[in-house]
C-alpha cells in the first residue's frame, strides 16, 4: 500500500498552517504600520511585491531540444538569456512572473515546423539569468520589459508574440511602444495594476495611504504611472494587431473574466476559452499550442 497521498496531504496541511501563520503575522505588522507610518509600510510591501514565486509549475521545461543560446544586457544594466531556434519570420515567446523560457517550450517544435524562428528568453532574476536590480529571488516589471525590449532590437521584428500571465503585460507594452509585431497570442493575462495593487493590499491588510505611496514607488521606478501598463486601455483604439486570448475557464490564478474583458475590449482581439487547464498546463496542451500556432502564422 502506499502511503504517498496521504504524506502530501500532510505536507500541503503543514504548508497552509505556516502561510496562515506568517500571514496573520505580516497583516497584524501592517495594520500597525498602515496607521503610524504608511511610508515604512509601502516599502516593505515593496519587498514582498518584488519576491518572486517559487512555486514548481513555473519550473516545468517544455523545450524539445536545446537551441542557440546567447547573452545580452538591458538597458539597466540586468543580464537577459537569450535562446533561438531555426529561420524564418520570428515569433518570441514572452514568459509570465516567476517564469521562464522553458515553459513556453511546447511552442517550438510546432511554429518551426511552419517555418518560423523561435525566440525565448530569460527576464533578470528569471531562469537562467542573473540577479536583477534588487537581488537574487526578486524581479520587477520593468526588467521583463527591458529584457523584451532588448532582445527585439538585437533579433528584428516579429511575426508574432505570446505573451503568459503577466508576459502579456509585456509583451503587448513592448509592441505597443513600438516593436513590430503582426500577431499577439495572450495566454491567461493577469488584472491590470490597479487591480492587482488592491488585492495585494487587501491580502496583507493595509489601506489607501500606503497602498498608494506603494503605487508612487512603482511610478518613481517606471518614470510613469503604473497604469499607463494596463491592457485594456492599451488596445481599446484599435492600434494593436489581431489578438488571440486564451483563457482557461477553471484558472486558479487569473479569473478567465479578465481574458474575456480583455478580448471584449479590443476590436482585434477574440477570446477563446479552454477547459480543465488551469494557469500553467495551458502551455503544454497540444491542441492550445497548435491553435496558436496556426493563429500566428496567419
């Protein structure tokens, strides 16, 4: 007999009882510091905002075979790892926070066999590239986009983009500021900033006074608001190219309505909903990865 499930369903107990535990620890911290001094509050919630995932879903590595791998430098300075596979018109692969190239793996096999090159790469304090801006385990926005930015310029204009979770945020930032892109697949978006700054704060228990001077850092790190990165907005006027959204309808991480109002916004995108997929395996199902495929060599 195995004992197996009943070991994990231990751990997983364990586990929920300790995030309980430093949860209502962190809340009781910020309920304080909310009140007495909203600027020490919004810099440690910065700390935690900044904390990468570690959970082992954005691990998975989908490559079929290794490519060219190659190194450049952001604008900040933060290293990008860069891999390439075959010729032809590019297509990157953009991945979401926490993530990295390997798991929008499934994606190059198919797209070669349609002739096209594929182009994944690393973020700073992604996969294989080194620490970002503030240290190893953390990452921003803005590096993703740099790191994006960065290996546009060095690579050339693209076909096509798909972008995963907060990689669409991204990617479709990066297109709209300027690199060419004839396509845009956008697999499980995640919520624009200010809502996710809500949420972030209602999870941890602070109010408008620090949630706001934590929005005011983000913006003094942008040189801009953060909600001039907020997808609807980005494509409500048509100027961005034919969109596809995928979105599951049993995602645990981004409600499938945030696809859905994303699609719903845009006059060049269309929504396509999955089942049963949730937020990561949705990379790895054949028939997603097909679809899109076949969506973006047009």
């Amino acid at each position: 007999m195995s004992f197996s499930q009943p070991q994990r369903a231990q751990r997983s107990f364990t586990a929920r009882v300790r995030y309980g535990t430093q949860l209502a620890a962190l809340r009781a911290q910020f309920a304080v510091l909310d009140r007495a001094r909203p600027d020490t509050a919004a810099r440690k919630a910065m700390g935690i905002w900044t904390t990468l995932p570690g959970n082992p879903g954005r691990r998975k590595d989908f490559r079929p075979e290794p490519g060219e791998v190659f190194r450049l430098e952001t604008e900040r300075g933060g290293e990008v790892v860069v891999e390439s596979w075959g010729e032809g018109p590019v297509v990157y692969l953009v991945h979401g926070w926490g993530g990295w190239r390997g798991q929008l793996g499934s994606f190059v096999r198919p797209l070669l066999e349609r002739g096209h090159r594929v182009v994944a790469f690393d973020a700073p304090g992604h996969g294989e590239a080194a620490p970002g801006v503030f240290g190893p385990g953390k990452g921003t926005f803005p590096e993703m986009t740099e790191a994006f930015d960065a290996v546009a310029k060095h690579v050339g204009p693209a076909a096509g983009v798909v972008g995963h979770s907060l990689g669409c945020h991204v990617a479709a930032s990066v297109v709209h500021r300027g690199v060419s892109a004839e396509r845009l697949a956008l697999v499980a978006p995640s919520h624009d900033f200010g809502e996710i700054t809500h949420q972030f704060a209602q999870i941890l228990g602070f109010g408008e006074r620090t949630r706001l001077r934590m929005e005011a850092i983000m913006a003094d790190f942008l040189d801009e608001p953060v909600s001039a990165f907020d997808l609807g907005p980005m494509g409500a006027g048509g100027a961005m190219p034919s969109t596809l959204v995928v979105h599951d309808r049993h995602d645990k991480e981004t409600p499938p309505e945030v696809g859905e109002r994303l699609a719903a916004a845009w006059p060049t995108a269309r929504f396509w909903p999955t089942e049963g997929l949730g937020h990561q395996r949705i990379l790895a199902d054949a028939a997603v990865v097909g679809q899109i495929a076949d969506f973006l060599v047009g």
